[in-house]
C-alpha cells in the first residue's frame, strides 16, 4: 500500500509498538494490563530512534513522549479502519524492534 510506504518513508529507522489504549482496550475483558504501562514506558524511554505507536487512543499521555509517533500524525481521513489497521500492520512490520500486547 502507497499510504503504508510513504509513512515508512517519512519515519527513516523506527521502532514500534502496538497499544491497546483507547476503545479497544475495553474489549479486551480478560486480560492483565499491571505493569504494561512502565513495560510500554521503558520500551520508548530505552528506544535510540523514534517509536511508531499503532493504538486507537488519540489523547494518552504516553503519546504526548517526544519521540512517539502515532497515527494522529497523519491523515486517515480517506481510509476505513480496517484500512488504517491493515496499513498500520505494515508499518510496524518494518519497524527495527517491536513491542506487542494483546
């Protein structure tokens, strides 16, 4: 995907993480979030290069670290969200290191 190439572009060498901080987060019922704060937190603060954060959340603090980058950073307007998920997937997939939750 065009959108996909041209942010990996933009980013140069990046690292990665994909977040559950917004809407989604309440859909995942099960699931023990202690302790991933300062786990995401040490992941960015440890990171030599900026840190693409693939989440729904547009207003969390963790998005407020200089070095964060996340999709509010650019323009979805013209896509679904099943298109930003799949464009994000590809971004991250190219990230230099990556760091998953559930």
């Amino acid at each position: 995907m065009a959108a996909a190439r041209n942010i990996i572009h933009e980013l140069g060498s990046f690292n990665a993480a994909h977040l559950r901080l917004g809407d989604t987060l309440k859909q995942v019922l099960d699931v023990n979030f202690d302790g991933h704060t300062s786990r995401i937190e040490a992941f960015i603060s440890r990171s030599p290069r900026k840190v693409y954060v693939m989440t729904d959340a547009t207003d969390h603090p963790l998005l407020a670290i200089p070095n964060v980058i996340s999709g509010k950073n650019f323009i979805w307007e013209s896509f679904s969200r099943v298109e930003i998920g799949a464009i994000e997937q590809i971004i991250c997939a190219h990230a230099q290191e990556f760091l998953g939750f559930p």
